[in-house]
C-alpha cells in the first residue's frame, strides 16, 4: 500500500467544459502581456525530456504533459524581451524605488530563462522580484505573481502554490493566477484541486492560458478527444502568431501522442510557419521524421535544435537517436552534456530529482536514480512521480516495490504509452506474462512511436511473444 497522505480518489470528469467562443466571455481577446506567468516548468516549456523518450517539450515529463508551462505564454521574440529588460534596466537606474518595474524585470528574467535555455537568469529574477517585495512588501500582487512564476521554474511546487495564494489574496479576480495555483496543484498530485482551479479559471478568464488548462486536465484523465477540444479553443483564442504557434504546437503532442503522426505534423508544420523562431514545432517535426523511419532528417533536424537551443529534452533525444544509429560515440557525447547541464540548473537552485531520476534510470546510474525518485516522492504524490519511482525501483531490481507506484501512476486513466511501458516491463520482470504483454500492447495501441528508446524494445517484445 502506497500512502499518499491523501484518501481521496480522482475520476475523470472534472466538468472542464469551457465556454462556448463567441459569447461576452467566451469572445477572442489580445495576446497576454509576455511577462504574465512565463514559466520554464514542468510540463510544458519545461526543463528536460520525457522520460528518455523523444516527446514532450522541454523537460522530463511523460509524453504529452505539459504540466506547469501552460502559464507561459510561449513563443517571446528573443530581440523584443531584450529590449524589455534593457528598458527596465534604464528606468531602474533612473527610478530605483519602482517597485512594479523591479517584478516586472523579475518576471522578463523568468522568461529570459526559458528563451535562452539559461537557469543562470533564475537568481536575477530572485534578486529583482525580492528587490520589489523590499520596497514594496504588503499588496505586492506582480512580486507574488512573479515569485510563483520562479518557484514553479525551479520546481519548488509548495512555494509556488504558497505564493499564488498570497497573490489571490491581494486580487482574487485576475485569472492568471489561478494558472500559478492550478499548475502547482497538479504537480503537486492535488488532482481534485487542481481540475477544480483550472474550472475557476476557464470561467473567470477564458482565453489561451485557461483553455490549454482545461486542455491538459482533461488529457491526464484519459479525455484526448476533449482535450483537443479544449486545445482549439485555445488555438482560436490566441491572439497573436506565437501565441497560435504555441496552440498549434500543442495540438500537434496530442496527436503525436496519440500515434496520428500525419495530423500532429500538419500542426508543427503550422506553428513553425507562425512563429520561425519558436523551437519546439520544429522539435516536433523531427519527431516526425523518425517516427517516419527518416533517422538521417530526424538526427540533422535535432542537431540544428541543439545547436541553438540545447534544452536536455533536445539533447537526450539526439543522443538516442545517435545510439539508434549505432553511434555511440556522439551518444555518449550528448548524455555527457545532459549531467554538465544538470549540474548548472542544480546551482540555479532549480530542483532536478524527477528529471535526474528519470534520466539516470535509463541512462547511467540506477542507484542514483533510486534516491532522487525517493527524494522527489517525500516532496508530492503526483502520477508522474510515482511512475518515476516505479521505474527507478524496477532498474534496481525491486520489481515487488515497484509494481504499486506503477499501479498508482495509472491511477487517472491518463493515456501514456510510456507509463504502461513501464508498468509492463515490470510485470513481465515479476513473471506476469499475460499482464505485462496486455500492458505492452496498450502503450503500442495509444502511440507506437512513443520513445525512441524503447518503442523498439516493445515491438520486439510483442513480436517474440506470438
């Protein structure tokens, strides 16, 4: 029995019925200033990759979640958020009590993170938004919202939660922070508060944010169709290009994910026309390329993304590619550059544990696996920890251990090819061959391209067994 602190049991169907588009608030509205809520968290524009497979942008996450990125408004110009921070810059210089320009340069730094792929701008973004809380300490709603923005980046989920409440205390009426609140709930494994917050938020402010909310809500319990509902509302709710690029992204991982490469390429192929510069599409047609059988494109396309925009997520996936391709000298190069990078978002204070549990256990190191999946499960009870925690404990070879969290990670009906890969690997190891087959087929049946590492493995495994 796995004690989660917590009796309750979601079901799906948390009523994320957003409204109809067209009425007084269902009606388009302009893009979100880019410095609300730009996060570089889990799930979504996050960190690092999805668990050693080739999906999800930006962090280690399960393909298709997008967790705590959905504040984030997601395609910045990295020439317009420069000249932002520069005139923030000029202003404080000449005004150094401005206490609203101090968390508004907090936040650009957040953002700054996230388009350069630098967690060194997370402590510039701690010292300007403390700056703003010294000047200005009581009533400071854009230092609170900004200071839950940089907790849920350094994924210190409680402290962002404490923060998006503190803000709401000051103005329960804006509805970004109910992003800030819902997102930390969700990582936290609060599903039942989170759905309820993302509910809160689509009725308060539908708009692109709220709908790839509702979007995400209804993904990780098993709802597709609805959530890609949901996604083109937000995709028709996006007011600028990059904003349509981030939908159009999104929609592209639900297809993806889904096994329909034809129709999520038509969707990265759409938002790398919208916004150029946004990386993630063009990481997702390099999926497409080796989901396609292309493994030459889909190489060229991921060194081109790492050679600009080296995210872990990027750089793990070119480096299992290139073991694909029986090179393991680049393979080894790239996973080399994963740990140099771990160690530099560790020093940003950005808490690594899932994502170093996620990539040591397939990686390098079950050992080291095994205690940052245990260190991460003592801070929250989320799904995709538990499924991390399972999996750590079957490469140790504790399959009688695992096998719970990987029952509990499965809990929602949330349809994860990767997570039911796992919990077969580990049913096949504990001599479950009828279970652990019925679960290698089911991660087949919902995207049989689902990890470049292990999709093949997979396949094998079901090929012997007829």
């Amino acid at each position: 029995m796995i004690d989660t602190g917590r009796s309750e049991e979601v079901r799906p169907g948390p009523g994320l019925l957003p409204p109809v588009p067209g009425s007084r608030r269902g009606r388009r509205i302009a893009a979100v200033v880019v410095l609300a809520l730009l996060l570089f968290g889990v799930g979504g524009l996050g960190l690092w990759t999805g668990h050693g497979s080739s999906t999800g942008p930006a962090e280690a996450r399960l393909p298709g979640d997008r967790g705590s990125s959905l504040a984030a408004h997601p395609a910045v110009i990295a020439g317009s958020l420069h000249e932002e921070i520069a005139g923030l810059q000029v202003r404080l210089d000449a005004i150094s009590q401005d206490w609203r320009s101090w968390a508004t340069l907090g936040l650009a730094y957040v953002q700054e993170a996230r388009v350069t792929a630098d967690p060194r701008f997370y402590p510039r973004a701690q010292g300007a938004l403390a700056r703003s809380l010294s000047i200005h300490p009581h009533g400071n709603f854009e230092a609170s919202t900004g200071e839950g923005a940089l907790a849920l980046a350094r994924h210190d989920f409680a402290g962002a939660l404490t923060w998006g409440r503190k803000a709401r205390a000051i103005n329960p009426y804006n509805g970004n922070i109910y992003g800030v609140i819902g997102d930390a709930l969700v990582e936290l494994g609060r599903y039942r508060e989170a759905f309820a917050t993302f509910q809160h938020m689509v009725d308060l402010r539908p708009d692109l944010s709220s709908y790839a909310r509702a979007s995400y809500a209804l993904e990780l319990q098993g709802d597709v169709p609805a959530a890609t509902r949901a996604m083109k509302l937000a995709l028709g709710a996006a007011g600028t290009p990059e904003d349509q690029a981030f939908a159009a992204f999104y929609l592209g991982e639900l297809y993806f994910n889904s096994g329909r490469v034809d129709r999520a390429a038509f969707y990265y192929r759409r938002g790398a026309q919208l916004a150029p510069d946004y990386i993630p599409p063009k990481a997702g047609l390099a999926k497409v390329a080796w989901a396609r059988g292309d493994l030459t494109d889909a190489i060229q396309r991921y060194e081109h993304i790492v050679g600009r925009y080296p995210l872990p997520e990027y750089v793990i996936a070119l480096g299992d590619l290139y073991t694909r391709a029986g090179d393991p000298r680049r393979a080894a190069r790239e996973y080399a550059l994963v740990h140099v990078e771990e160690r530099l978002f560790q020093a940003a204070g950005v808490n690594v544990d899932l994502e170093l549990s996620l990539f040591e256990a397939d990686h390098g190191d079950p050992a080291a696996a095994l205690r940052a999946a245990r260190d991460e499960w003592a801070r929250r009870h989320s799904i995709l920890v538990a499924d991390a925690l399972g999996w750590a404990l079957h490469r140790a070879g504790r399959d009688r251990e695992a096998m719970p969290y990987a029952r509990f990670a499965e809990k929602l009906g949330y349809h994860s090819a990767l997570i039911h890969f796992h919990a077969g690997m580990i049913e096949l190891s504990l001599g479950h061959r009828a279970a652990g087959l019925a679960e290698l087929r089911r991660a087949r049946a919902i995207n049989p391209h689902f990890s470049i590492r292990y999709a093949p493995v997979a396949l094998r495994l079901l090929g012997a067994a007829k």
